[in-house]
C-alpha cells in the first residue's frame, strides 16, 4: 500500500504526528497539546503544538473527537506513520527460537496440514495479544490420476477423482439427464487418457480450449466427458478456508467492544468470504502487505488492521498468515512478527514435503 503523495507535512510535524500516535496506540484515548508538547521533548509551546495540530488536521492526518479536545490518527496518518515514521523492531535471536520451537512442537501431526495452520494461528493470536489468522495451504500442484462416474437418481452423478496419488475428492453432478452405467464409463475412460497426469489447472484450461475448438467434430461421448468435467474442474483445488484464533482478544479493546460491531466482526469472521478475499490480496505480495481502516474496503474492518504476509512452500505461494486488530495496533512489533512466522512456516511445510 502507499501513502499520501503530496501535501506531507514538514519535519517538524511528521515528528509530532509520529509522537501522538505512539502515544495513542499505547494508551487509546486522545491526545491534548500539552500532553503532546511534554512527550515531544521539543522546546515549543503547548501553543505552537496546537497550531500543528489542527495543520495536521486540515490535512487529514488527525482528526478531533466530539468529546475531547485532543486528537486521533486518521487511517491516512496511520498510513504515513507505517510507510514514513515507523522503526521496526526486529525479533532477536532468542524471540525468532521460542517461535521456531513453538512451529517445531506442532509438526508431530503434519499427517494434516490444518493442524499446523491452527496452531500457528492461535501463535500468532497469543505473541500479539490480537487475531490470528492462517489460510490453510493450497497444494501447489494438483496432478488428476483418476476419474470414475457412478450414476445415482434424479439424473445425478457421482464423481470421484484421485489426484497426486493419494487423494481423494468426490462431487455430485447435477446433469440434464440420466445417463447409464456404460456411457459414464466411456466418458471417465476419455478423460482419464486425455488428462491423467496433468496438473488440475492445466486441465481447467485444456477443457475450455478443446470445446471451443472442437466441438463440431467430437462425438456424444466425448461431448459428455467434456460437460461433465467442466462441472467437476470449474472450481476444484480453488476452495480456500482459514483458521481463526483469538477473537476475543479484540474485546478488549475500547473502540472495538461495542456489542453490535463485534457481533458484526465476528460474524464476517465466520462467512469468511470477505476476510479471504482481502487476504488473497497478499498472495502475490513480495512481502508484509498491511490494509489500515477503510484500505481494506470492507466497512467492518473500518477500526481494524490487518497485517498479513504470503507463505510459500518449495519456492511457490500457497497461503497467507496474518493478524487482525484495531488500527492502533503496536505495528513495529506486529509487522516483524508476522514477517517471520510466514517464513518458518513455509520452513516447517517444506521440511514436511
């Protein structure tokens, strides 16, 4: 994400705006000139600091609450706080062990992937006190092995693939009519010679190029076999899901504990849908990607943050991890976090591969 590319404020006030977000992220509550004026250690008057203030505010970079007369960051002054001001706080070497061993601990079960995604998510949730969230990985390559059609009623089939060797995924297919034992067979049969071996998505693609191109001289059996894997290949190995750890942890912060905006919250936490697609944002990140407030363009996650980061496994992206937390979140710590523990949990999925 970038920040604001013009009308930045001069030094003096980007240091001051960096102070009072420091100081709100700590303490949550407004920040009044005076309060301002002794934690900047400049020797300017609670006046003069009140006139940048309200420069900074015509700017759009702080904004005043009806109830006070101090100030808050808007989503634009966190923005210019993380791109410009912000000193990260790397992890030492003793913090990036206690998180190796804590991945190392979960890997007895990598028999399931997802387990290691949960424990990994409720890591993240304990270390930064906020919501933590893993998509379960994507298998980077899916290879078709087998395909077989069993007819059941009502004109519907059952499908049944058997892919990179092992596994095993089976669909109902809603079809125009009834189709026999013998036809189902011959349609799997030219399937399985044309596409056994090859990557889903490969197939995906090869099936919309052969009914565009071909179709005036396929036959009824080959014209069946290709609508029906249409049906199966539109959207397999695309179903994402995530683990969700430590929602409750964002209770406790003020502007996020009104009762019908967590039942809000957590009920896009359960759909999953929008948080997903945010998070497919990062999948071709090079890198931390961080959405503040209204960036996110989902008016739930308006007070929230979300720091996420992609994981790969043998050099290919094949999910995101992240956190989720009020836009006064301590990022110098939250960033370096999350940064690691994308990295030592592709580590710790490639060691299992």
């Amino acid at each position: 994400m970038s920040g604001p590319s013009n009308n930045l404020p001069d030094e003096r006030a980007q240091y001051l705006l960096k102070v009072l977000v420091q100081r709100y992220i700590r303490d949550g509550m407004p920040v009044g000139s005076r309060t301002l004026s002794k934690d900047s250690g400049l020797d300017i008057s609670a006046a003069t600091v009140r006139n940048v203030m309200s420069d900074l505010e015509e700017l759009g970079f702080l904004s005043s609450p009806h109830t006070s007369a101090g100030r808050i960051p808007t989503d634009m002054g966190f923005r210019l706080f993380v791109d410009t001001l912000l000193q990260l706080k790397p992890l030492n070497h003793k913090e990036v062990g206690r998180l190796q061993r804590q991945i190392d601990e979960s890997r007895e079960d990598m028999a399931n992937p997802k387990a290691l995604v949960a424990s990994t998510s409720s890591m993240l949730s304990g270390i930064t006190h906020l919501a933590g969230v893993v998509t379960v990985p994507r298998q980077p390559h899916v290879e078709l092995r087998q395909i077989e059609f069993l007819p059941l009623s009502d004109n519907r089939v059952l499908s049944i693939l058997v892919v990179n060797n092992k596994e095993v995924q089976n669909r109902i297919l809603h079809l125009e009519r009834a189709y026999e034992e013998g036809e189902l067979r011959r349609a799997a049969n030219y399937l399985n010679e044309k596409f056994a071996g090859r990557d889903l998505a490969q197939v995906r693609d090869a099936l919309l190029s052969e009914l565009q191109d071909t179709r005036e001289s396929m036959n009824q059996t080959m014209l069946d076999a290709i609508s029906m894997a249409q049906q199966i290949f539109s959207d397999s190995g695309e179903r994402t899901e995530y683990v969700l750890a430590g929602e409750t942890n964002l209770m406790e912060f003020q502007e996020l504990s009104n009762v019908d905006k967590l039942r809000s919250l957590f009920e896009a936490f359960n759909r999953q849908r929008d948080i997903l697609h945010l998070l497919d944002h990062s999948l071709s990140a090079d890198g931390v990607q961080i959405f503040i407030g209204g960036e996110s363009g989902y008016e739930i996650l308006d007070e929230c943050s979300v720091v996420s980061a992609p994981y790969a496994v043998e050099g290919e992206v094949v999910g995101v991890l992240g956190v989720i937390g009020p836009t006064r979140m301590a990022y110098e710590r939250v960033i370096p976090i999350v940064d690691v523990t994308a990295k030592l949990l592709g580590s710790a999925l490639n060691s299992r591969n």
